[in-house]
C-alpha cells in the first residue's frame, strides 16, 4: 500500500505536501513537530479532545 499524500495550508495562504500516512501526520501534529511548513510546531500540553460538528443547525454535535 502507498503512502498517502497530505495537503495542509499554513494559515498564510501556504500549502505543504508530506507523503505520509494521515495517523503519522496526525502524531506528529499532535507531538508539536512542524507539520505544516518550518516553525510550524506548536505543542499543546492536552488533553486532546476530539470534536464532531454539527451537520445541520439541528444537530448538537458531540465532544
């Protein structure tokens, strides 16, 4: 199986492709390891929650 190709977008209009798999990606992400261009790193202490948004106005999403 190949790897995966990761686009993620700096916030300053920047993309960066990584050809790994996304759980890595995301490991790193979460480790704070520059991910998303150099300097990008950022660590945040957790805990970590994972959130699904609503998909109508209805719907209250969960954490």
């Amino acid at each position: 199986m190949g790897k995966s190709l990761i686009f993620a977008e700096s916030g300053d209009e920047e993309f960066f492709c990584q050809a790994i798999p996304f759980a890595e990606w995301l490991r790193q992400y979460i480790s704070g390891e520059d991910v998303v261009g150099p300097g990008s790193g950022i660590l945040y202490p957790g805990p970590v929650k994972f959130r699904s948004l609503p998909l109508t106005p209805q719907d209250p999403g969960s954490e």
